[in-house]
C-alpha cells in the first residue's frame, strides 16, 4: 500500500510539474504572439503612415503643380491678352496712316497718269507711225528673202534630182556589170565543167575502147565490141550526140 502511495504521489507530483511546464510553454507562446503581433501592428501602421505622407507629398506637389500651371496660363493669357491689344490698337493706327498716304498717292497718281497718258498717246501714235513704216520695209525684205529661198530650194532641188539621178545611173550600171561578170564567171565554169565531163568521157571511151580491142583481137565477134562501146557512151545522158557511135 505504501508503495503504490508512493507511486501515485509520485505520478500526480510529475503531472502536476508537466501540467505547470505546459501552462508555462503556453504562457511564453502566446506572449510571443503578443509580441509579434504588436510589432506587425507597429509595422504596418509605420508603413501606413509613410504612404500616407508619401501620398500626401504628391498630392501637394501635383496641386503645387497644377496651380503653378494655372498661374502660369492666366500669365500667359494676359499677356497675349495684351499683345493683341497692342497689335489691334498698333494696326488701327497704321491703317489709318495708310489710308492718308493712299489718299495723298491716289491723288498725285491720278495726276501723273494722266500726264503719263497724255504722254504715251502721243508716244503711241509716233511709234504706229514708225511701227508701220517698219513693216513696210520688213514686209519688203521678207518678200525678196522668200523669193531668194525658194530660187535657193528650187536649185538645191534640181541638183539633188540630178544627183540622185546620176547615183542611180551609176548604181545601174554597177549592177550591170557586176551581173555581167557573174555571168561570165558562170559560164566559164560551166565550160570548165563540160570540158572536164567531156575529157571524162573521152579518156573513159578510150579505155573502154582500148579493152574491147583487146577483147576482140583474134577472131572478131559480130561488131559486139562497136555496140557496146556506143550504148556505153550515150548511156551517160549528155543529151547532145557527143561521144557516141563508132569507135576510131
């Protein structure tokens, strides 16, 4: 019994120690908390409150802004305000300047165009008059210039005609004789050819006739070889009578 006194004693004294350890665990934490939360409070109202002067700082210098750009408008308003005044007033003046002087110039200018007009009338009728003697005399001149030039073309023509005539004269003849020594040129190699095809013939006749007297020495067959040789030579279709018939 004792022991198990004992033991219980025991057993409660350690869960009492735990049970005040705990609550001490418990104590520290939510002090901790405590604490913790109140820095993030003091933080973020820190940081409230710099945003909130940040803020503040802009909006002020954006009114500053605003209000300097307003004072400066108005300024500026004015003193466009004025300078057009001043032009306007500047421009009346100077208009009115103006009118006076146009009216003092139209009144001399009247007068000299009329002393100008009187002028050139008179100006006018001397140069008509000189104006047409001109023409006359350049009428004149135009008319033995266009006599000259066409005696000129109608010469230059003419030669020109005779010119080309001769050119063509000559080309003519040219052309003549160049056909005329073609021709010649033909001719005489056509010649050549027929001298060569006829001494082809001959020299081919007198071997054939050379053999066919070979042939026939000794007993004579009929005139075999007299046949022979002709229908060999007009055979070839000269066309002429050359070349055939007896053999000498």
């Amino acid at each position: 019994k004792k022991a198990e006194e004992d033991k219980r004693r025991a057993e409660e004294e350690a869960a009492q120690k735990k049970a005040e350890e705990d609550k001490r665990k418990a104590e520290e934490k939510r002090r901790a908390e405590e604490e913790a939360a109140q820095k993030k409070a003091e933080e973020d109202k820190r940081r409230a409150e710099e945003e909130a002067a940040q803020k503040k700082a802009e909006e002020d210098k954006r009114k500053a802004e605003e209000k300097r750009r307003a004072e400066e408008e108005a300024a500026q308003k004015k003193a466009e305000e004025d300078k057009r005044r001043a032009e306007e007033e500047a421009a009346q003046k100077k208009a009115e300047e103006e009118k006076r002087r146009a009216e003092e110039e139209e009144a001399a200018q009247k007068k000299a165009e009329e002393e100008k007009r009187k002028a050139e009338e008179e100006a006018a009728q001397k140069k008509a008059e000189e104006d047409k003697r001109r023409a006359e005399e350049e009428a004149a001149q135009k008319k033995a210039e266009e006599e000259k030039r066409r005696a000129e073309e109608e010469a230059a023509q003419k030669k020109a005609e005779e010119d080309k005539r001769k050119a063509e004269e000559e080309a003519a003849q040219k052309k003549a004789e160049e056909e005329k020594r073609r021709a010649e040129e033909e001719a005489a190699q056509k010649k050549a050819e027929e001298d060569k095809r006829r001494a082809e013939e001959e020299a081919a006749q007198a071997k054939k006739a050379a053999e066919d007297k070979k042939e026939g020495e000794g007993t004579p067959r009929s005139g075999r070889g007299l046949s022979r040789s002709g229908s060999g030579v007009r055979g070839r279709g000269t066309g002429r009578g050359r070349g055939g018939g007896v053999i000498r």
